[in-house]
C-alpha cells in the first residue's frame, strides 16, 4: 500500500484513497480493503457504522490516513482498531 493508491471494501460500497500509508491490515465492514474486489462478503454487523465521502479517517498514532472517495456502509479499521473522522484545523484568528 502506498499513497495515492485506491482501495475498494469488498463488504460495501466503500471506495478510498490512501493517503498516508503505515503497516497492518486495513478493514472496511469486517473485509479487507483491496484495489481489486474479486468477490463480494456479507457486512459484518459489529463492523457497520459508514464511511462519508471527502472526509478524512485516521488511526490514533496518525500513521494512517485515507480518504472517502464513494461512501459505504462498512466502518474503517486498521488491526482491528476503528479508524476515526480526522477534525479539521481550526484557522487562525484574523483579529
């Protein structure tokens, strides 16, 4: 995985953009994200939650960041830990 790669979630439909790529297996639904799908996997449940187009997720460390290009109904995991919505920086005040 390296950035700029684009990455399909074989449980839904779920499209993304690497881009910071670190080690460990990224997740969407519970399946392996993947540039090619060769077959569809059943949603895991425990692992539902969606993705939103133009945003940002990120692992706790930072080492991993990846954009919604098509949102899903998967949410996004590294090693088994949820990704989360990376916040926006807040601009500097113009006073």
């Amino acid at each position: 995985m390296k950035p700029g790669a684009r990455l399909k979630s074989a449980a839904c439909d779920g499209e993304f953009v690497v881009i910071r790529a670190g080690g460990g297996t990224l997740t969407c639904g519970g399946a392996p994200l993947a540039e090619t799908v060769a077959e569809a996997v059943p949603l895991d449940p425990a692992h539902a939650g969606g993705t939103v187009m133009g945003k940002r997720y990120v692992d706790a460390a930072g080492t991993v960041e990846l954009l919604c290009v098509k949102p899903g109904q998967g949410a996004l995991a590294l090693g088994g830990v949820s990704l989360v919505l990376k916040e926006a920086k807040p601009l500097p005040a113009s006073d």
